[in-house]
C-alpha cells in the first residue's frame, strides 16, 4: 500500500500552519488556512478510499462498493470553506479601509496608540 498520499497531507499541513504562524499579512494567514484545510480534506479523502470498490450500484460480479458519504461530506466542506474565505477576505477589505494596511504589526501599532 503506498503511503504517498499521507506523506503530502503532512506536507501541506505543515506549510498551511507553518505560513498563518510565521506570516503578519491577514491575506497570506488565509491563504495558509486555504493550504492547511486542503490538506485536511486530501487526509479525509483518503481514508474513505476502498481498494478494488466500484461506486455503490447494484451491478453483478461486484461484492466490494465505496461508501460515497467521505466524498460527499468534502463536497460540502469545500463549499463551507469557499464562504470562509470569502468572508474572512471581506474582512480584510474592511480592516484596510480602517486602518491602511493588512500587516498585523502595523494593525497592532494602530490600536495601541488609540
């Protein structure tokens, strides 16, 4: 069985989390959320996987069928995560019209003189 697969969900989790903790510009943080959250669903994926499983129709000389609930579950994941990022990049439109900058030192620097 090849490993491959987990090999590069613990990849990309490391990027995704390595970039939101070591990155201050708000855009970058959510692309690393995006990276790490792929890598969850890649984790996910994976384990639903059946080896030698046929999509869950009643045909003969089949006795081995994939449970399709992981793929759709993911399906659905994705579509939270769209709207997530969506709305976290929203945000970071409203922060730069409040205080210039999506640099989270310079956001800090900000509130703390007012």
């Amino acid at each position: 069985m090849s490993l491959v697969n987990y090999w590069v969900v613990i990849v990309l989790l490391m990027i995704g989390f390595y970039t939101v903790i070591t990155r201050g510009n708000l855009v970058k943080k959510i692309v690393g959320l995006n990276v790490f959250q792929v890598s969850v669903f890649m984790f996910y994926i994976s384990m639903g996987k059946v080896h030698g499983g046929t999509a869950p129709i009643a045909a003969e000389g089949f006795s081995v069928y994939a449970n399709p609930l992981p793929h759709v579950l993911i399906l659905t994941a994705i579509v939270v995560g769209i709207a997530t990022s969506a709305l976290g990049l929203a945000l970071v439109i409203r922060i730069y019209k409040a205080y210039g900058s999506i640099e989270e030192d310079e956001i800090q620097r900000q509130d703390a003189v007012n």
